[in-house]
C-alpha cells in the first residue's frame, strides 16, 4: 500500500535524507503526509513595502530593478545586494553566502520577498527575505517542523511528491462516503492536499476539520475496539461475592463510594465478558482497599490477582498494606527488579503451581518468566504511569482475566473519554471520614525559617513530614542527588538539628529506599528530605506537613499529588509551596493549589496553562500520537467523533462490511504503531 512504502523511494530522498526524516519519527510516505504543517505563511497577502509593521514578517511584491551583485566581506561571508521596487518604494536586499538564491534572481522580473522590511530614514530593507518568482509563490504556504538539514523547503519539495504518488495510487478514503456526507467533510485526497498546499484559507479550515476529525475518528474507533475485544469471553467468570467476608475484617469501614466501586467491579465479574474498569479518585480516596475488595472476591473464587505499581516503594507498600487487610487469608508476594535470583525462581515456581494468590510487583510482572497457573484479575496502579500495551502485556498471562485500573491522576472528562476509551468508570467522588481538608500556603524563601519553626512544632507534637527538595532536569547543575543530599545535610546540621531526618531520592539501592521508607512508616524518621520518588501512593497518615522547595519547578498535577502525600489521617495537615519565582504563570498555578484540594479542578487548570500536549503523548499512555487536533481547541469534534464511531460500530462492530474495509485498515495501521496488534 502506497502510504506504507519507505520514504527513500521518493525522488530526492536518498538514504542521508531518510535519516534526516527518522529523526522527526517519518518512515512512510503516509508519516511525511501526516507530518502536518505547525504554520503557515500568507504569500498571497501582498503587503505596500510603506504599510509593513517593523518585526511583523511580511509578504511584499515588486520588480527586481538592479540585479544582485556580489560583495566579499571576509572570508567565508559574502554578501548578495539587489534592490526591488513595488511602485511605490524601492527596498534594498541581502542575502547572505546564498550563491544559489542569488543566482535565480534577474533584472526586470517580478518577485516575491517574504520576510521582515526595516525602515532606516526613508530607506527600506530586508535582510535573508525567501526570495520566490511572483508567477508561482502567491499563496499560503506550509511551514514545517524541520531539523538541521532537513528544511521546512525541503520537506515540501518532498510532500508534493508524496501527494503526487498517493493522487495516482487512487486510494479509498478511510473515511466512508456517507459519513463524509453527513458531517460534510472534505475528501482525503483534497484534506491532503489543502492541508499542504492551501488554495485558500477557507479550504484549509476544510481540510484541517476532515483531518482532525479523521484522527479523533480513527482513534476512537481503535479504542472501541479494543474494549469490545476485551470482552470476548472471560476465562474467570466469577459468580460468588465474598465482599462481606473481606470488609468484616477490615481495620475500618468502607465509604459509600468504595462500597458502590467494589459492587461495580463484583457485578462486572459475574459477567460472561471480563471486567475492564478504571476506579478513578483523587488522591487519598481509598483506591487500594476498593483493589484489595475486587482481589479478595477473585482470590476466594479460586483464581490469582496480579497488582502492578510504576515504582518500587509503592509496589512494597502495597505489599505490606495488602498484608495487613487480609492476614493469613492471602498468599501475597512480592515481585520487582531488585529480587534476588534464586528467590525469584522460587517465587516463580510457586506462582505457577499456584501456591500464591496475589503477586505484586513493578512492571517486572510482565517479565516473560513470569507464568500464572490461573490469572483472573489484572490491577494496575497508577494506570497513567503505564500504557496500553504494557496492561494489555500482563493480562496475556491469563484467558481473558478481569482487568481493573486505578488512577489517582484525575484528568478533565471529555480528555478521560479519549484516553479510558476502552474501559468503564467508578468514580471514589467521597474521601474516608475524619479527614481535614488540606491548607496550603505559598511562600517566599524569606519566611522559610518561620516555616521551619511551624514544621518543628508538629515533629514535636509526634507527627511527621515531608521536604520535597526541587526538581531538576537531567545535565543541569546541581543533579537532584546533590541538591537532595546538600539539603538534608544542611538541614540536619542546622534547623532540625536533634531531630530524626531520613533522605530518600531515585539513585538509592531498592534496598536502602525501602530501609528508609520502612523507618518513616514506622515513625523512626521523623522528616524525610526526598526528590519527588515519594509522589506517587506512598500512604503515611501520621505525616502531616509537606514543604516542597522551589515549587515553580513542578507542575500542577505533579503537586497535587505530592500533596496527597499528607492529610491522610485524622490529622489537619499543611502544604507550604517556597517559592522566589514571581512569573505570571508560577503564580497562578501556585494560587490554584491553595485555592482548592480538588483534582478534578486543578486538572482543568492544568490543561488550561500547559495544553493537551503534555497530557497526550503516544510515550505515556501507549496511545497513537495526535498530530494535528488540538484538544483543547477541538473539543466539540472530540464528541462527534466519539458518537460517529460508537455508531459505526454497533452498526457493524468487526467493520467487515465493504464500505468499512478503508477504514479498518486504518484503523489497524494506526494502531500497530503503538504495539496493539490484532485490530484488522
Ligand atoms: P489512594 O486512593 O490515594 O491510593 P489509599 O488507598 O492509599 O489512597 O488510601 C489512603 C489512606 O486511607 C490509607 O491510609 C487507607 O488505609 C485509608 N483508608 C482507605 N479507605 C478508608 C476508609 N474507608 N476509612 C478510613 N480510612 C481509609
Ligand atoms: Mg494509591
């Protein structure tokens, strides 16, 4: 197919180039064609050289009436000087050690300059305008995301020639005609074309809602798929409840929403299709007990549970907290990278005998040695941390096992429905009771000292807290290990001499962070200085202070949940922010984290400031990228596209109609990108 063949069998695109075009993720002639434009330029816009604003680039129109002529500064620089008149005004022109654009320009021939004109008295110039001949230049023209070598010039050269390879191969469009008809969209071909190419801006507005809502589409569908998929027949169908049974023991109630959660999951168990379901709750709402429910029913109908955490910390305190909801009735182990061999070949044994009941671990889990004797039910922590094709990786260690996702990243709805398209949802909307909501201060680093007094008064009243020292990007000076490690060593020395201090950051043996973590959960530390390792789940509910250092440095979700490190038990806890940066956007982010605790709110603050780039990426949730929707701005084609496939698929939910063959294999090309095969 003509959008799968290689890049190099364009002409012009040797092997140099093709490497060039690997760096910006393009192989096929299809991934240079979805290589988008991330602007445009208005060359049919002419603008009078006396009307251009100074710094606004502009498109200026005229007759070259002194050709270039060659002026050597020094060596290695030498300078191209032509002037062109449009009528009015004449503007001198430079180019710089451009032979070859120098060469194309002659005496007595119309012109188009595209670039930024000067005014010096009542002279006018431009410095390295793109110089076009006006016969074939007026027009909108595509900019692209280049690389070195690799011009945006060069990359339209090269689409032409994809779209004239594409033009002859006559393809169907993916899109089939009577839903093209219905929300008038524009043909692919044309979409391609105008998108690259405009006419007009009119019809690159068409273009760009046919492509847009194609990518919604395509990926919607994908995602539908993959959820009714799932849902062939389940080898663990499970019909005994035993949810009394593990709440009678529990060390508290649960909440009505971790009841309604558990009885959600435990009827979607039943079922002849396998559960697949994200409990979505802020943070410190209880999602681990509404787990350990679902495990207890699984584990008691004969079958064994497997629970995966992003990191080590929170798959051994899951461990450990799993210990104590179920005793001895569990056979619970533990499965990460830093388990030594011969224990893990013991583990794995046992596990495949079917001696234990409840493993859990890191992404280790999904390790190919890793075999199940009766998987039934798939928990992933988290789930944002991890992708779709590494959950769908440990569900194939069973027949079609129950799967349920947790996630304490609360993300705007309308965004939750593109990336949990393929599960259900329980909403924990009810924190446990006793709870104090959160007061959370910002501060300068003038009062730090006044802030370290308040921390001290709470150590010495038996609680605990955290120091969150800053984040840093990778090769910037101080590296997090010294900045965390100079802070505690500075602390320790000074404000909280005497005091217990633990520090904890991502370079440490697995051993030493779980030795550490394992003091401050039991209360021998008092205050843990830590890089943001302890941002996800770690659950300390005597911790009640968290001070995070230079907050400018960390975005609004990720404070959020290192907010969630505290306040969760019985205790009014604090979150002081220092910060010294007085940035417009600093402020407002740090002004939403004291004004509310609500995720769901600051989720929306966080699309808001950041855009859905960061939330999006094919790296984090294992989903195809988006290339050309803009999420925030497209929200309305969102929903259509959503109810345009959800149709189309209950109409015919395997696409093995004619009409829909285009489509599914687009569909099934889209997806195999990210590693979900199986969709065609
Ligand atoms: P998260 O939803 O952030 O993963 P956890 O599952 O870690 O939250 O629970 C947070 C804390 O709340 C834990 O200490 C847990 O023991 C406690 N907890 C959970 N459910 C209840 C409940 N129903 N009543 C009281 N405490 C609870
Ligand atoms: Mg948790």
């Amino acid at each position: 197919m003509v959008l799968d063949r290689s890049i190099s069998e364009l002409k012009g695109v040797g092997s140099k180039r093709a490497e060039l075009y690997k760096k910006l993720d393009i192989f096929t002639v299809g991934d240079l064609l979805r290589h988008y434009p991330r602007a445009y330029e208005d060359w049919s816009k002419i603008t009078p050289v006396s009307l251009a604003m100074p710094n606004e680039p502009c498109c200026v129109k005229g007759w070259v009436v002194a050709a270039p002529s060659e002026y050597r500064v020094r060596k290695g620089m030498t300078l191209y000087r032509f002037r062109v008149s449009d009528g009015q005004n004449s503007i001198q022109v430079t180019l710089f050690n451009n032979r070859y654009a120098a060469a194309k320009i002659h005496r007595d021939e119309e012109v188009l300059l595209y670039g930024t004109v000067m005014r010096n008295g009542r002279h006018f110039e431009m410095s390295s305008p793109l110089v076009e001949a006006a016969s074939t230049g007026e027009r909108i023209r595509a900019i692209y995301k280049q690389t070195e070598g690799l011009s945006s010039r060069m990359i339209e050269t090269n689409v032409r020639q994809a779209l004239a390879l594409v033009e002859s191969a006559a393809l169907p469009d993916c899109l089939p005609p009577n839903l093209r008809e219905r929300m008038e969209l524009c043909d692919q071909l044309t979409a391609w074309r105008e998108v690259h190419f405009p006419t007009s801006s009119a019809s690159l507005d068409a273009a760009r809602r046919r492509l847009v809502f194609e990518e919604l589409f395509l990926l919607q569908i994908g995602l539908l798929r993959m959820k009714n998929r799932a849902r062939g027949i389940t080898g663990a169908r499970i019909t005994a409840d035993y949810t009394a049974q593990y709440a009678a023991h529990l060390p508290f109630s649960l909440t009505g929403a971790q009841s309604r959660a558990i009885a959600e999951c435990v009827r979607d168990l039943g079922a002849e299709r396998p559960m697949s379901r994200l409990v979505q709750g802020d943070v410190g709402s209880g999602k681990t007990a509404v787990a350990a429910g679902v495990a207890y029913t699984v584990i008691r109908n004969g079958w064994q549970a497997a629970m995966m955490a992003p990191t080590e910390i929170l798959a051994e305190q899951h461990a450990e907290t799993l210990h104590k909801l179920f005793g001895d009735r569990v056979r619970i182990a533990l499965l990460t990278g830093s388990v030594t061999a011969s224990k893990r070949q013991a583990l794995l044994a046992a596990l495949a005998a079917g001696e234990i009941d409840l493993l859990v671990g890191t992404h280790a889990l999904i390790g190919e040695h890793v075999h199940f004797a009766r998987l039934g039910l798939v928990i992933t922590d988290e789930q944002h941390r991890f992708g779709v094709g590494q959950r769908a990786a440990l569900a194939a260690k069973g027949v079609n096992p129950h799967m349920l996702v947790m996630s304490a990243t609360p993300i705007p709805r309308t965004l939750a429905l593109i990336l949990y398209g393929d599960l259900d949802v329980s909403v924990l909307d009810e924190l446990p009771p006793g709870r104090q909501p959160i007061q959370t201060f910002a501060i300068s680093s003038q009062k730090r000292e006044r802030a370290y007094g308040y921390v001290r008064r709470h150590l010495d009243e038996g609680r605990q807290g955290y120091i969150v020292c800053p984040l840093v990007e990778e090769g910037e000076e101080p590296s997090d290990l010294t900045a965390a490690t100079e802070l505690f060593e500075k602390l320790q020395a000074g404000p909280f001499s005497g005091y217990q201090l633990g520090l904890l950051h991502g370079r440490m043996k697995p051993s030493e962070k779980e030795r550490t973590m394992a003091a401050f959960a039991a209360g021998e530390i008092q205050l843990l200085v830590s890089t943001t390792v302890i941002e996800v789940g770690v659950d300390v509910p005597n911790a009640v202070i968290l001070v995070v250092e230079n907050a400018e440095r960390f975005g609004l979700a990720q404070l959020h949940q290192l907010r969630g490190r505290v306040g969760r038990g019985q205790y009014l806890s604090t979150c002081i922010l220092i910060s010294d940066h007085s940035g417009e956007e600093t402020r407002r982010r740090l002004q939403v984290m004291c004004a509310t605790t609500d995720g769901f709110r600051i989720a929306d603050e966080d699309l808001k400031m950041r855009g859905p780039g960061d939330f999006f990426g094919s790296r984090q949730h294992g989903l195809p990228n988006l290339h050309i929707a803009d999420l925030m701005a497209d929200m309305p084609l969102v929903q259509l596209a959503q109810m345009s496939a959800a149709n189309r698929l209950e109409a015919d939910p395997e696409l093995a109609q004619p009409e829909n063959a285009p489509l599914r294999l687009a569909v099934a090309r889209l997806f195999a990108q990210v590693g979900a095969q199986g969709l065609n």
